[in-house]
C-alpha cells in the first residue's frame, strides 16, 4: 500500500503521455484525476492506431490496473477554456473549464495530443466527401470499438493527399475495404519518411500515385465531391508553388487530406497568456522541467512536441510527473 502524500493532480488527456504520469504519480501516493474527452482511455492508441499494431485489450488491463491504485478516470469530459476544437469533440458528453480545474488541483499536466489535421485550405474544401485524415480514422476505430453503427461512405474511389505516416494508415484502411486508391504528393514518393510502408502498398494494392503534385482545387456536383485538380509543383529551393498551365482533374468520390496533424491544448492563447502559459506556434511552451510559465501547470506529450511517438509521449510523461512531484514536495 503506498502512502498518501496528500496532493491531488488533474492530468488531462489518456494517451500514453498521461497514462504514463498518471501511473508514476499514483505509485507516489499523489491522488490522480484523469480527464478524457473520448469515452476509452489510450488517446491515439486506442482510437487511431490499428488493433494489429497495438491490442486494445492491453490498454483496457492497464486501465484496470491504474484504477486498482486509485487513479480516477473522468471520461467523456472535454476540459476546455477559450476557442478550441478538435476532431472527435462532438463524442464528449460534458465540458468542464480549464481554470476551474487549476483551482480545484495542487497541479494541472496537460497531455491533450495533437488532433487537429491541418486542411489544404482550397475551394470546394466544404463538399461531401472531403475528409481530414485524422477524422477518418478516428471514425472507422469509433466504429470497429462498437461506438457508432456506421463509418464514413467513401464511394469507389478515393484520393489520398500527403505521405506521412497518417497517409499510410489511411491508404491502407481504405484498400482493405476494396476501395480505388490515388496518392497525390507534393514531393517524389522516395523523398517520404512513410516510403517504405507506402511503396508496399503501392505495389500491393496497384495505388495509382501523382508525384510532384498540389491539389488546387476540389471539385464538386450538387455539394458533393466528383473529382480534385492537381497542379506540377515548382519547387525553388525549398520553396513550393505550383505551375498554373500543368493541371490535370483526378475523378473521384472522396477526398482525404493527411497532410499532417497539429497540436491541441486545451486553451487558446488568451487564456494561455491570462494563465501565464506561452503557447508557440500551436504547441505548449515548457522548460526542462516540462513545466509551463506558470509553476502549477506541465505539459507534455504531442501538445509540447508536435506529432510524435508513443515512446516519446511516455518518456515526457514521466519526466513531466517527476517534475511535479518535486514541485509538490517544493523541491522546484
Ligand atoms: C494514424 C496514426 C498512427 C500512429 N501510429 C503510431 C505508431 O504506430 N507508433 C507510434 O509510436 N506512434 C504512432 N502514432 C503517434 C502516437 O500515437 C502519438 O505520438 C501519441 O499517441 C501521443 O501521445 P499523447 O499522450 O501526447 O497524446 P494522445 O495519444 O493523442 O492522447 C491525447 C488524449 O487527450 C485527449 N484530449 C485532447 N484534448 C482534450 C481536452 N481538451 N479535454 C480532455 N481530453 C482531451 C484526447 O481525447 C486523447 O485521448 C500514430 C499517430 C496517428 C495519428
């Protein structure tokens, strides 16, 4: 039985960043409050990375395990402040304030992840059809999970934009389904860190791939997605534009834009600045002690890195609990 040190911890956000302090915090006798917006721990283990990479059942025994210590899981609770919203808010089934959260604990640690998929921002964005990579997939695991009835209908053939390791996992989601694939790059396929796994399934699945492509425009009939227009890319250094007169129209019934995600902290920047934190281009600033300006409130995981690992989520969800214990023993 471990001893009660007397200090409560709000740690918001489930993913491996949080699960990991919340484990090392509970093991130090602190009283743990975990807060998640989705209705399943695990953040993106759980709801974006496939059962065949990592068995859900692992990460229910690690929620058993955690609870058997004390851990408190608050679920379906978006803590928000401010104007902020990501991909899969709408599954929350209550919202609770940032600030009431930091008055209610001895420390806050913010390990919201990054779930917002950056958009091409092009016309015909809006049409039926379009989809940001992230939502996606968070659909079809909402799905497998018994969370929803049905997934996205994404019609016979699909355009995937981007080449990341978000990239991969759609294609590949989508070719199990029997669905057409095209792959639309900005760059030479080779010149992706995903190319190994993305040249694999070109060759598996017979993907039709335009390399040294933009999409310009998304094409649409009645509100609904009939085809995109890609452009050659120009690129000067490392600068992109694209070349107007090289554009060519690739029919389809769906659009999936991975072009990347960003980070999402549970606040915008004029709560960030009234609370004393600094959040710099879209990530939560923090020192070596992954503490943020203000000396209650750490951050780590995706929201301090920008779109990661799970190994380093863990490793700066441990680093970051450390810290707070230290804080709440006022050794820092
Ligand atoms: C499609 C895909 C595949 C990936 N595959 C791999 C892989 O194979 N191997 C690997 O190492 N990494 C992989 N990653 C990356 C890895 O999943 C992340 O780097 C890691 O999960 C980040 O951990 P985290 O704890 O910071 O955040 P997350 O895992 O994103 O967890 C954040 C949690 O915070 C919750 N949350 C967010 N905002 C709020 C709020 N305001 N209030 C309450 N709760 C909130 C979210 O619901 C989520 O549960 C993949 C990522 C994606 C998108």
């Amino acid at each position: 039985m471990v001893e009660k040190s007397g200090s409560k911890v709000a740690v918001l956000g489930s993913g491996p960043a949080g699960l990991q302090a919340a484990e090392y915090l509970s093991s130090r006798g602190v009283e743990v409050h975990v807060y998640d917006r989705l209705p399943q721990i695990g953040g993106m283990m759980m709801f974006a990375i496939p059962e065949r990479r990592i068995p859900k059942k692992r990460i229910l025994k690690r929620r058993e395990e955690l609870e058997k210590r004390g851990v408190v899981f608050n679920l379906g609770v978006k803590v928000q402040d401010g104007n902020v919203r990501c991909e899969g808010d709408e599954i929350a089934r209550q919202r609770t304030g940032f600030r009431e959260l930091l008055h209610k604990y001895d420390a806050v640690l913010i390990c919201t992840g990054a779930w917002r998929s950056r958009m091409l921002r092009i016309e015909g964005e809006d049409s039926r059809g379009v989809y940001p990579a992230l939502e996606l997939i968070f659909r079809i695991r909402l799905k497998e999970l018994g969370y929803v009835n049905e997934e996205p209908d994404l019609g016979h053939r699909a355009v995937v934009v981007g080449a990341g390791r978000t990239a991969v996992d759609v294609v590949e989601e989508l070719c199990m389904r029997g669905i057409n694939v095209a792959l639309v790059y900005r760059r030479k396929l080779a010149e992706s860190r995903a190319y190994r796994e993305l040249a694999e399934l070109v060759r598996r699945y017979n993907i039709e791939v335009y390399e040294e492509r933009n999409p310009v425009k998304i094409i649409s009939n009645r509100g609904q997605v009939t085809g995109i227009e890609v452009c050659k890319v120009l690129r000067i250094g490392d600068k992109f534009t694209v070349d107007e007169k090289d554009r060519l129209v690739i029919d389809c019934d769906s659009v999936i834009e991975a072009i990347g995600e960003e980070p999402t902290p549970p606040i915008d920047e004029k709560v960030a600045s009234e609370v004393g934190i600094e959040i710099e281009k879209g990530r939560i600033k923090v020192d070596e002690h992954f503490r943020t300006g203000n000396p209650k409130i750490y951050a780590a995981g995706d929201v301090v890195l920008g779109p990661s690992s799970i190994g380093q989520a863990v490793g700066t969800g441990l680093k970051a609990a450390k810290s707070i214990e230290l804080y709440l023993r006022e050794k820092i």
